[in-house]
C-alpha cells in the first residue's frame, strides 16, 4: 500500500463536499502543519531510535464550471532519526534526515447523478540530503470513484499506482463519509502524519466546538540514501501500522487545532542497494508518538 503518500491528503475536497458543501466561485485555500515525536523505540537485534517529524500542506482548488474542479497542492515532511547504539540494519547508522517535497494536481468531476470521479496525479522526492534528485522520485496517480447514497452515507472506492525507487506498488482504498447519528460517523481521517491520510476512523462530536476521533491505518515509506550512507544510494524502508486517538478544537470557523497520540505497530526497517535489492532489516517494538496539528481554510 502506498498509503504513506502525502498526496492523498487532496482527495478530501470532494468527500467533504459530497453533499455539495462549499461550491464556491473563486479560489478555496487550505493548508495543514503537523509536527510530531515518536519516542525512543527499541529494535529486535538491539539498539533503539526516535524520530521527530515535520510535515506541511498547502492545497488550492478552484471550480471549473459547475461540474468539474482542478487545483494545485504543495507538501514537504521532514524527519530527524537518531540512531543509538545500533548494531544491524546493515552494521552502521543507515540515515539520519529524510526530505519529502511534493506537488500534485487533483483533478475531480461531479457526473450528472452525483457521482465524483477524482484523478490526483502527483510527484515526489523522497531522500535523505545530498541524495540524487533523478533517483529520488516518487510518482503516480490516484483515481476514486463515489457517490452519496443518502444524506448521511457517502461511499466509493478507489486505487493508487505509483513508482516507488525501483518498486512499483498498486493499492485499493475504501472512501466513506458515513453519518451513523447526531454525534458519531465513521470516515478517512484525512490529515498529515503517522495516522493519515487515508485509513478508518470513528469520530464523536459532543457539542459544536470538540471533536473525539479514533482510528488507525497502514503506512510505508521509502527513500533514497545519500553515497555518504552505511548503503551509498540505496534505499530506506519504513512500513508499520498505526492506532491513535485524537481531540479536536475548533477555533471558529477556518480554524482548528488537534492533540492527537498513539502507537506504531509491527514495524519494520530495512536497506536495500542501489536496485532495490534487500541487504538486511529489523523490526521495532510498539512505539508510542505525539502530534499537533494546526488546519485552517479560506
């Protein structure tokens, strides 16, 4: 699964508006910042690491007619390993600061009966610094397909395909909105960092200005090492899943701000060579994380 892919944070505008929400003439802006801490973590074959994380998201969209929606999302993430007293995953501190820049350009249609189509075709690099540019690019696409079968049910599926440093990687996803009462529905947890985008989540909403969520999804990640690494120009690999719970406050109307911790589970690290060959990996215990996000919308 590719789900680690910031770019699918920009199939939100059309499940947000599946009712037609927000259908406004000119330009509509939303942007996202998360910083993050996973803490010390401790590997099978010995040794631990934590890692900070910053990841930031800029989305513009603009309606094209009445039925069809085009924009432009900008990201970057940011990570800080620190290694400690590592003894595998290749006998060396296998990489330190990973760089995740991307673009994107969602593309979605509203047909006649309702029915949302959404292509996102976006590019990435994702590497530590002083990685080649050229071999340090993430690139696909995401389709989706939904329909609002109620007024509170809005469901549809769709697929990613992306080239992925010398792995090609095809995913499904499930798109739901789904209104189950007055306080509780069930959706994609649409925001930057380990719980997100994509994946399940159970939201409660007791008054107008709190939200309560819970869920959880799966991730992977993977970049390009720099010739300084303990692997010159191979490739690092993240995968795990993740379970979190979440507090929202929202501050008026464009605003809002979420506390959000939890835990990363079955992951795994490992290094591949330069042609995307394995050489070695470790897994990690469960490690707990902490988040902020700061979101608005203009």
């Amino acid at each position: 699964m590719m789900i680690g892919f910031t770019m699918l944070l920009l199939i939100e505008p059309v499940w947000g508006q599946n009712q037609g929400e927000g259908r406004n003439a000119g330009f509509n802006f939303s942007f996202s910042y998360t910083p993050i801490y996973q803490f010390d973590t401790d590997l099978d074959k010995g040794g631990s690491f934590d890692v900070s994380r910053q990841y930031f998201n800029i989305e513009i969209m603009r309606p094209v007619g009445q039925k069809l929606r085009m924009g432009l999302g900008l990201s970057y993430e940011f990570e800080k390993w620190n290694f400690n007293d590592l003894s595998n995953v290749v006998g060396a501190t296998p990489w330190r600061s990973i760089h995740r820049p991307g673009i994107s350009l969602p593309i979605f249609y509203t047909f006649s009966d309702n029915w949302n189509f959404g292509f996102t075709p976006a590019i990435e690099f994702s590497g530590e610094s002083g990685a080649e540019f050229g071999e340090s690019l993430n690139y696909g696409g995401v389709l989706s397909l939904a329909h609002p079968f109620s007024r509170n049910l809005y469901l549809g599926l769709g697929f990613g395909l992306f080239n992925r440093l010398e792995k090609t990687t095809i995913f499904p996803f499930i798109v739901i909105d789904w209104k189950i009462n007055e306080q509780f529905r069930i959706t994609n947890p649409f925001r930057a960092g380990p719980a997100g985008p994509a994946g399940l989540e159970l939201v409660c909403s007791p008054s107008e200005n709190w939200e309560l969520g819970v869920g959880g999804s799966y991730r992977f990640y993977r970049f390009r090492l720099d010739d300084q690494s303990a692997v010159p120009n191979g490739i690092g690999d993240n995968k795990f899943l993740v379970a979190f719970l979440r507090v929202q406050r929202k501050l008026g109307t464009r605003f809002s701000v979420d506390l959000a911790g939890g835990a990363l589970f079955a992951g795994k690290l490992s290094i591949e060579n330069t042609n995307g060959d394995k050489l070695g990996s470790d897994k990690y215990d469960p490690s707990p994380f902490l988040a902020l996000t700061l979101a608005g919308k203009f």
